[in-house]
C-alpha cells in the first residue's frame, strides 16, 4: 500500500433524496466500474452502519473480516498496517471497506474521527467512493462535507423522492462551502413517474444522468455482484458506463 499526493485524491459523496433511491447500488457500479476501467486505486467507504449490503453483493464473509468498528481506538494513529488488514482488496483496483453490523460500534462518527480517517485515505487511495447514508446529513457535527469533490445525489423520479431532493440540495447548499453536485435519477422507466418536464420544474439544478430499471441486470447485482453486470450491452448499463466516464473525466485527472 503505496502512498501517494494527498492533494492528488478525489472523495465522491454518493447519497440519496430518500432511503431506498438506490445510492448504494449507483455507488457500487460505478466504483466498480473505475476500478476495472482506470489505473487508478479505488475504495469503496460503506458508511451504512448495521447492514451486511456491501458483504452481500460483493461476497465477502469470513471471521477475520475487519470492519470500521474494529479501528474506533485506533483512528488517531492509523497507518497502512491497519489499512492492510482493514480494507477488502479485489482483483482490479478496487478495494471495500465494511461497515460494522452492530450500531453501538459507531465512533467513527464522533468528534472528528470520520474526517480523520478520510484524511487517511487520502493518502492511498486515488478515488475514495462514499456510499453516504442520507440521514447523515442531519450529523451537524461531520465536518467532512467542505472536503468533498463531488456530490452524487440520486432520486427515483416519483414525487415525494423528487420533492427530498430539492429539501438537500438547498440544505446542502446553505452550508458554508462551495459543493459540487450530480444528480442522477435512477429508475426513471418505473411507475409512477414524474415526466422529465415536470423533474425539471421541480429541480433547480442539472440532472447529469437517467438510469433506467432492468430486472434482468439486477438479478446479476444480487447474485454475482457489480462486476458481472459490465459483461452486457444492454441500455441500463451503457448509462452507468457513460456517466462513470463523465464523472472521472469531471476530476481533472486528464489522460
């Protein structure tokens, strides 16, 4: 685990207007996608205390698996001896974090330890992908939101997601730093739907992508995990490919 240029890495906030938007999934893709894609070194932070999502899809069990919880005495001295036996490596680039199982084993949120470790980060890895429950954002405290390169927000198109999304946005917007954003509506094929006219009445801000619902591709995801899904040219994941290009071309790492 070499380092690197800290000012060289880029952090990616993945959220969503609601529980259930699909912002893990998103996440999941497309730092899977960079990861087979670029030369570049890739982690995954899954920030959703209490759930086993990331060791489901990505197939990762074991006794020996470490996880956020077991660093909460350590996050002030942390090193890459702790990272090695902290961070699930895959084949690519990319590399997982897991969130602990047990909610009381959440120190990582106090005082300043998440920004601590995200300063950590920053000094191995190249692009560090958050998968940001969105209730989090209610966390006063984080302070690593001025930190961030971009903001990925995604929403479902029906109108109590869309109608979050403005309440965030404008949230996040009020804060005292100048913030990047994606807004990404994911499923947008699945009724019902609002029509992109009235998505963009109710927006005040771009949508940089539509990814479209196919049960075929999520059965894959499910089952085998987001690497499987890149072996098919199918609509669903053409979009994921061709926003993760944008995304990464939007870093400013150049060719």
């Amino acid at each position: 685990m070499s380092k690197l240029n800290k000012c060289e890495s880029k952090t990616l906030l993945f959220s969503g207007s609601k529980g259930g938007c699909g912002s893990s999934f998103i996440s999941y893709c497309i730092s899977t996608y960079l990861a087979k894609s670029i030369s570049k070194n890739i982690v995954l932070l899954d920030l959703n205390i209490g759930k086993k999502d990331s060791r489901i899809i990505f197939d990762v069990s074991g006794d020996n698996l470490r996880d956020l919880g077991d660093i909460e005495n350590v996050i002030c001295k942390m090193d890459a001896s702790v990272l090695k036996r902290l961070v699930v490596n895959f084949d690519n680039s990319l590399n997982v974090i897991l969130p602990p199982l047990k909610l009381e084993k959440n120190k990582i949120f106090y005082n300043s330890n998440l920004e601590t470790f995200l300063d950590v980060l920053k000094n191995y890895f190249d692009i560090i992908c958050i998968d940001f429950p969105y209730y989090l954002f209610n966390l006063k405290k984080l302070d690593l939101l001025k930190d961030i390169d971009k903001f990925i927000i995604i929403s479902q198109p029906d109108i109590i997601s869309i109608s979050n999304l403005d309440i965030l946005l404008d949230s996040i917007s009020g804060m005292d730093y100048s913030y990047s954003f994606d807004i990404v509506i994911n499923k947008f094929n699945v009724r019902p739907a609002i029509s992109f006219s009235r998505i963009n009445n109710f927006v005040r801000h771009p949508i940089k992508a539509f990814i479209p619902y196919d049960r075929d591709i999520e059965f894959l995801f499910l089952n085998r995990g987001p690497f499987s899904i890149f072996n098919y040219n199918l609509r669903i994941v053409r979009n994921i490919i061709d926003y993760s290009n944008k995304l990464y071309e939007s870093l400013d790492y150049g060719s």
